[in-house]
C-alpha cells in the first residue's frame, strides 16, 4: 500500500512545481536548456557537486578498506600490515 502511495505522489511532487508556480520557484538547472543562474553562484554550485561527490566516494572507499580489514582481521596479511606500520 505505501508504495502505491509513494508512485502516485512522486509525479504530484514534480509537476507541483509547474502547477502551481506561485508557490515554487520554477527548475534553475536544465539539461536541454541554458541555465537561468548567473555564472557567479553556477561555478560555485557545480563545484561543490564535484566536491561532494569526491568525498562521497573517498568515504566509501575508507569505509570498504575498514570493511575488509575487520573482516579480515584474523590472517596473516593483515597482522603482517599491522606489525609493519602499515595503511
């Protein structure tokens, strides 16, 4: 039943904005079209989508390292790595 709900309501949510543009400000970024943000806030915006994406997949990363090491923990390698200093 909740899902039934959630697909009806997702497409209320995006052509709300259309809808009803009194309420919402209408879509800044497009793909098809020229981007009706000036360029002083555009560059800093889509750098910080790139910045956040980096460190997305460094975390994600630095948690599969820490994921295989406690899985791991036990063998030889790892002691190995440990009695080394290594990262």
């Amino acid at each position: 039943v909740l899902v039934l709900v959630g697909v009806v309501n997702i497409p209320i949510i995006k052509y709300s904005v259309e809808w009803w543009n009194t309420l919402h400000q209408p879509a800044t970024l497009k793909l098809t079209e020229e981007p009706s943000m000036p360029t002083e806030m555009l560059v800093p915006l889509l750098l910080s989508i790139a910045g956040l994406y980096l460190l997305f997949g460094w975390l994600a990363c630095l948690r599969m390292k820490t994921e295989i090491l406690v899985r791991e923990q036990r063998t030889r390698w790892v002691k190995d790595m440990i009695m080394a200093g290594g990262r």
